[in-house]
C-alpha cells in the first residue's frame, strides 16, 4: 500500500519534470527559431528531440499501470499551465491619454 502510494507520487511528479521540460524547451526552441535564419532545423530537431524523450520518459516512468500514467499526465498538464504563466510575456504599459477638452459652448 505505501509503496503503491510512492509510486503514485512520483509519477505525478515525473509528469510534472516532464511537462516543465516539454514547455520549457519548446518556448526555448520557438525563440531560437525565430532569430535563426533556418528556424526549419530549430523546430523540426526540437520537436523530434522533445517529443522523443518525453514519451520515452513517461514508458519508463509509468510502465502498464494506467494510474500512473493518468498521474503523470496530470502533472503533465499542471506543468504546462505552471510554464505559461512563468513565461507570459509581460503587458504593455498604458500610456496616459489625457481626457478630450471640448472648447465649445
């Protein structure tokens, strides 16, 4: 039982390692790309790469057990969440506007 509960554990946690990995590297990768001159290399060998090790990592990590694999794909997803708010480019100030003045009678 105590150890059924530490494997569950772990894989939530290996989801959530894993879902930072993923979308960290993948807004890594979209901002290399994009100040390349050949952003094809950077997305295609990033998106190899990423999805490679990840799937790899969840086999390893979650074995035949749907539990842990239901597991490790929630903190998948609780990752990506965490990553896109960390990420989220910041708003653009305001910029004072002052109010319309009306001259006429």
């Amino acid at each position: 039982m105590v150890s059924n509960l530490i494997a569950l554990t772990l894989a939530l946690t290996a989801g959530g390692l894993l879902g930072a990995f993923f979308f960290g590297s993948l807004w890594w990768t979209v901002r290399k790309g994009l100040a390349s001159e050949q952003p094809a290399y950077w997305f295609l060998g990033g998106m190899i790469l990423r999805i490679s090790l990840t799937l790899a990592a969840f086999y390893y990590t979650c074995g035949e057990d749907w539990r842990r694999w239901s597991l490790c794909l929630v903190g998948f997803v609780l990752a990506r969440h965490l990553v896109s708010r960390l990420i989220r480019m910041p708003a653009e100030p305001q910029k004072f506007q002052p109010p319309a003045i009306s001259y006429a009678p």
